[in-house]
C-alpha cells in the first residue's frame, strides 16, 4: 500500500509538530514513574478545574456536558472523564494507555556492604535486556511510606546538582569468559545491584560504608533502614528527554513505552471540547507484568468508575452499564515496534510500521498464532478508516514481528472482555524496553491528531 512519509506531506504542520514535542519531552521528564505521571496529570487537572468522582458521588453532583471528572486507583493508574453531549448510556470513546515502564525496583531488604561499597539490591520490572542496564547513569524515583503513614517522595539522580547512581561492568580485559556467555546469561537479575556509596562512617568499625549511607538517608531524607520495607523506589534512566538526530527529527527518552501515547491520549482529551460521547482517558499501571493487581487493567476499577459516574447520571441499572461497554469503541494507545533496518530479519517488511509514516494500527498482537491477542473486527477498523480520514490522519498498519518470530501483548484483550470494540494504535518506537527509546516527532504528533480524530469519528 502506498503511503507518504509525513515530513514530505503538503499539510503537515512542521511548526505546530515541533512545539508539542515540547511538550512532550517536558511530560516524560517530569513523570518518569506511573505516581509521577498521575500526580502530575491530577495537578494540571485540577488547574483545569476538572473534579474528582469522589467529589461528584459525595456531593451528589450531576455531571454536566464537557465536564472533566477524574478518579485514581491507589495513585497508580488513573481514569479521566470528559462528559459528552450524548447520554452516557450511548457508550464512550476510550482512549486505554499505560504509564508502567520497564525498570530496576529496589528490594524490600536491599541494602549491603561489600568489601566497603554500599549496594541497593534490585529486582527488574517488566521485559528488559539486563546488560543495557549497566554502566549509565541511573536515578531513583519513588516513594517511602512510614509507619505513621508519612509519605517521603524521593527523587535522586534528576536535578543538575544531584549525584547519580549505577552498576558497574567488568573490564574487557578480564571479560573473556563473560564475552562468551549468550545476551541473556551475561548478567543475571540477581547481580543488577546499585553501587550508592564507597565511603565509611566516622568511628564505626563494622559495615561503616553502609552505616554512613544510613545516615546520610536519615539526615536528607528522614528514614531508617526498616522503612525500605514499606517503600516502591525505582530506579530509571538518569536525565531529560532529548531531541534526537541532527535533524532534530526524533525525540530520545526513557519510557515512552507508553507515555507517549498516555501522553497524546491525554492531551486530545484535554483538546478535542464538547465531545458528542463522552471521552474516557486511561492511564493503565502494570501493564509490562501482564496488567495484574488492583492498579492494572485486570482490575474492577474502570468498570467501577464507568458504574459510578452512570449513577451519578441518575442511573443505576447493571445493564444500562452492560450495554455502555457493548456501545464503546476503545483505541488500546500503546506503541508499536518500529521497522529497523539494523534488524530487519525479524521484520515483514509489507507488515512493519516506520518511523515518520503516522501512528500505527495493530490488528491483533499475541504471539505464536495470535494466542493472547485481541483481534479488532473489521466492521471496527473500516469505521476507524473513515474517522482518519475525515481528520485527514495519515496512519499506517502493522504487526509485531515476523509471524514466529516473538510477539507481545497490551490492554486490549481486557477492555474487549468487557464488550467494547477495541483495537491497539499508537506510536512506533525503536529501541523499545531499552533505557532510551526513540519515537519520531511527526508520529508523536500525528498520534494525537489521530486520537483527537478518533473522539469526533
Ligand atoms: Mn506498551
Ligand atoms: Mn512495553
């Protein structure tokens, strides 16, 4: 099929493409974690004068037409409404991201002295290559929650002035028999351990290195070492999103897996007023460990949410709720595999997605004859055809991989169980699950034209 790259296009609005990059790269800076990013959309929201649900259902409000309602899920994924012009029982547009990365998590007893360094343990979170995790600068984002329920939020590694932090590799020199072990031997998950200190403390005789670290926490940051056990600290890729290419053409950053697409899900949302449905934006956590737990698509929360706001509509009826998610037609926003021609064997080249060709509609995913997959209905895409089209969206198909070669999965089969239509669309991404992910900035920018589109469609 024919297609035309979006920086040759006539129409397409380099200027307006490189501002919300901006934007963009500001965004996933500033929200490296799945707290920060719902902390940080709730705090713009509010300024937005939108109202939390528990606000609608306590004050008995009833939701008016372009209203913006928000709800969170233990402060870890997040649900945001804008009410339509059309009843809620005529079913919603659902935009269903994610704002889980893959990442380093400390351990809940991580802390060690060895031969006078002071290491933090890890266990990685989500599908990562664990050799790329070596020797870069890493920084620690979460929070540490005390006894009295004091919430200390951490952040060390970001800020120009802060130390960071890493683990080390072994010389070439004496990697001889390290270099003959496969990819995925050459550094176990148990040896993923952070170097944090190499200093002792004043007048302590055992374990001073890790000592002085445990004053160093206590004076800076006002925990003791049995607080690690009620914290989630993790440990990401130091630094700011950056243009990338000298063209300055793409955009290079941690966990765009899937905050770009959160990210431009969000914002067409926030742009696309007076919905005739009502739009529903969703900020998914655990996703990269199979959307498990309370805070991953799996759970009640968004069914809860979509029941409460029908009740708070004036009603309450099971099928009326039934029914809204039969009416619902749901974009999955989460990336795609971008073709790269460094790897191009384990791609079809007719069925690839590439970079700079608009965002990316995913049929099915799964693997191995489509196991674990949602499989979009044709009568679903032929609609979503149309839409783009009528918002002049350039956009392109794919699937992940060569059939065989491997496959993944996303939120879509779960919002489909529900009854909705659903289909996975977003941006291609090269390097994806690595540290520093690249996106092109016209699929960025064309994803949220294509989601804006989507809303009206
Ligand atoms: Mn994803
Ligand atoms: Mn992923």
């Amino acid at each position: 099929m024919k297609r035309e790259m979006l920086w040759k296009q006539e129409g397409f609005d380099a200027a307006a493409c490189s501002d919300f990059c901006e934007g963009y790269k500001k965004f996933i800076s500033d929200n490296k974690t799945e707290r920060e990013a719902v902390a940080g959309v709730i705090a713009e929201l509010k300024e937005k004068g939108a109202v939390s649900l528990d606000e609608v259902l306590e004050k008995g409000m009833k939701p008016e037409p372009n209203q913006l309602i928000y709800a969170d899920m233990m402060k870890k994924s997040l649900m945001i409404f804008r009410m339509g012009t059309a009843p809620l029982t005529e079913g919603l547009r659902i935009l269903g991201a994610h704002v889980d990365s893959p990442r380093l998590d400390i351990k809940q007893n991580p802390l060690y002295e060895d031969h006078e360094m002071a290491y933090l343990d890890t266990h990685y979170y989500g599908g990562v290559k664990k050799y790329q995790w070596l020797t870069i600068p890493l920084a620690i984002h979460g929070v540490v929650v005390k006894k009295d329920g004091t919430v200390i939020n951490v952040v060390i590694g970001e800020d120009e002035s802060d130390p960071v932090l890493g683990i080390t590799d072994l010389l070439p020199h004496l990697g001889k028999s390290q270099m003959g072990k496969k990819a995925g031997e050459f550094v176990s998950g148990e040896a993923l351990n952070l170097l944090i200190a190499s200093t002792p403390l004043k007048g302590e005789e055992k374990d001073a290195v890790k000592a002085n670290v445990l004053a160093i926490i206590k004076e800076k940051y006002g925990f003791e070492e049995e607080d690690f056990l009620s914290a989630e600290l993790e440990v990401v890729p130091a630094g700011r999103a950056r243009d990338y290419g000298l063209d300055r053409s793409m955009v290079l950053g941690y966990g765009q897996d899937d905050r770009v697409c959160a990210y431009t899900s969000y914002k067409a949302l926030l742009d696309q007023e007076n919905p005739v449905y009502t739009t529903a934006c969703l900020f998914a956590d655990k996703e990269e460990i199979g959307s498990v737990g309370a805070t991953g698509m799996t759970g009640t929360y968004f069914a809860d949410a979509v029941r409460e706001l029908l009740e708070a509509c004036g009603c309450a009826s099971e099928t009326a709720l039934r029914r809204i998610f039969k009416k619902s037609k749901v974009l999955s926003s989460d990336v795609s595999a971008g073709f790269d021609p460094l790897f191009p064997e384990v791609m079809e080249s007719k069925n690839s997605c590439y970079l700079g060709y608009g965002p990316v509609f995913n049929k099915f995913t799964g693997s191995g004859g489509k196991f674990g997959s949602n499989d979009a209905n044709a009568e679903y895409i032929a609609f979503l055809r149309a839409a783009m089209e009528k918002g002049k969206v350039s956009f392109q198909t794919a699937e992940l991989g060569k059939v065989d070669e491997g496959g993944g999965g996303t939120i879509a089969y779960i919002l489909a169980e529900l009854g909705c239509e659903v289909i996975d669309f977003g941006v291609a991404v090269l390097s994806m699950h690595s540290p520093h992910e690249v996106t092109s900035k016209a699929d960025v920018y064309e994803a949220y034209r294509a989601y804006r589109a989507f809303i009206v469609g």
